[in-house]
C-alpha cells in the first residue's frame, strides 16, 4: 500500500490506489498480505474486490511493526 498506514492499538487502517498499469488484464481481487518486521514469511489477511482501496486490519500487535 501507498503511504503510511494509520494504526489505533490493535488495529490498522491500509489504504492504496486503483491498480493503474497491470500487463493488460483487469484486476479482480487483490490478496492482502501482512508480516512482523524480520519474519520471513507472509500471512495472508484476506481477499478483496479488485475495486476496493482500503481495509482495516484487526490483526496486529501494538508497537510491532508490521509490512503489508
């Protein structure tokens, strides 16, 4: 996502932009992933309409920081 997300205790608010440039197809869905900082791998947090721009994410850890 773009920008800096906003985040209130255990909850985070992502938001991004409308995929403009993506190889010719449309976009249906997006899959949206989060990981602690220095963990190797992603989890998936859900499946989203290729139209939306934003989800709140109520699956975080106050103070640790996270990558989406």
């Amino acid at each position: 996502p773009s920008g800096v997300p906003g985040a209130l205790c255990n909850c985070v608010h992502l938001k991004w932009k409308v995929w403009k440039d993506n190889g010719g197809e449309p976009v249906t869905q997006l899959m949206l992933e989060q990981r602690a900082v220095g963990q190797k791998y992603w989890i998936k947090m859900d499946k989203v309409d290729g139209k939306v721009t934003s989800f709140f994410n109520k699956k975080v850890e106050e103070g640790k920081p996270y990558q989406f």
